[in-house]
C-alpha cells in the first residue's frame, strides 16, 4: 500500500503568502486527492473568498483558520458566513468560552451534513509553559489544553488544534472520534522553529494519534517545496 493512499487528506498545506503568484506555484505542485489546503489570516484578507473559490474548482478541501475569538454573537455570524463558503473546516478560540462555542456550533446547525468541521483552539505553539504561567494561568500547558479541550467536546465541536505533546491526553480523556489538529510540524529536531517552541515530527504526531497534521514553512518556505515534501512522505 502507497504512502500517497495511507496519508491520504491527512496532511494539510498551510498557504499563507502575500503574493497570490507564488501561492498558486506551490498549489500547483499539490494533488487534491492527497493534501488539503490551510489558508490564514494573512491570505485571506489579501486574497479574499475568490481564492477560496479558486481552490474549490481545483478539487481542494479548505480549511479556513481564522481562529475566531469574540462575542457569541458575533462569532455566530462570522462562522455562518464562512459556511456559506462551503470551506472543510473552521476554528474558533476554545478560550472564547462557552457560550461562543455553543453558538458557533448552532450557528452550523442549518447547513446539516454540508456543514464544516468546527474546530477549537486550544493553546498556540509560540506559547510556551512560562509564557501560559504569565498570562495568569496558573496550570501546566498539559492541564489546560485538556481543559479547553473538555469544554470544546461539551459544546459540540468536532476537535481541537493542539501541540503534539498533548494528543495522547486528549485521546485518552476524551476519545478517538475527537479529531485532533496538530500544528508545529517540523522534519527533524534541528529544524528552524521560527516562533514556534512546542513542535514535533509528523511521524510521531501520526503515531500518537493526530488525525491531521498542519505544515506551513517547513514546505512552503523550502527552496524545493517539492523535495520538501517528499522527505515528508518518506519521514513518515
């Protein structure tokens, strides 16, 4: 059995550039068959909901990651209008409490089974265990990310965002069917972390049970995006 066909649509390609030529050239490279697509913030507000389109015509599953943090209100309204996209997946800030959960995932309720993913937040990667501790948190990355991930369970999301550290955890405490997101991917050890601290290699998130893993510079900043992709499915 291939590596293509056992990783299939497990592994997500973050696409966040300034210049919609340069995203479009490493598109190009990728099979929707195989990857999905992560556009932020960045991408987004430069390329609007016409490169969403764009990608759809292509055969991508999207997921869009805004990471909406604010009144349940507003929160409701902006997660309808992404829905209206027809995009794969959502996130929203668990520490947005859970009132703005629940209305995140009724604002869902109406699109029934064409309705994306909802995924929770949990703690970035660019936080570290001293960093949560200053915020006024006082528990250990760990203890909290399973707490927010709890919260997001009770209020009706499909699954969180989380470091690789915390997959085991999570899985335990809650369940498999719990989908999990891991960011902060990096080939190797020795990889630039850039402003990330709590990072991990694909294969070791795959096997501690991440059911998607996201990978942003480490491909799309490479030289050889295309290379770098495939040391990816060999790590693996």
């Amino acid at each position: 059995m291939s590596n293509n066909f056992l990783l299939k649509k497990k592994i997500i390609i973050a696409i966040d550039f300034s210049d919609i030529l340069l995203a479009k050239k490493i598109i190009d490279f990728l099979d929707p068959k195989i990857y999905r697509l992560k556009i932020g913030k960045e991408s987004f507000i430069r390329f609007g909901t016409e490169f969403i389109i764009y990608l759809h015509k292509l055969g991508f599953d999207v997921f869009l990651d805004l990471k909406f943090h604010d009144i349940p209100n507003t929160v409701a309204k902006a997660v309808s209008a992404v829905a209206d996209i027809g995009v794969w997946m959502i996130s929203v800030h668990c520490m947005g409490g859970e009132n703005m959960l629940k209305s995140a995932k009724l604002a869902l309720l109406p699109f029934k089974k064409d309705a994306p993913l909802l995924i929770g937040v949990t703690i970035l990667t660019s936080i570290s265990h001293k960093q949560l501790f200053k915020l006024g948190i006082h528990k250990s990355c760990k203890k909290y990310v399973l707490f927010l991930a709890k919260m997001a369970e009770k209020c009706g999301l499909d699954g969180v965002i989380c470091a690789g550290e915390d997959i085991k955890n999570i899985k335990k405490k809650i369940g498999n069917k719990f989908k999990i997101i891991t960011p902060g991917i990096r080939l190797n050890k020795d990889e630039n972390l850039h402003d990330q601290y709590r990072t991990m290699t694909p294969m070791k998130a795959f096997k501690l049970g991440s059911d998607y893993i996201v990978i942003g510079r480490t491909i799309t900043k490479s030289k050889n995006p295309i290379d770098r992709l495939q040391s990816l499915i060999l790590s693996i």
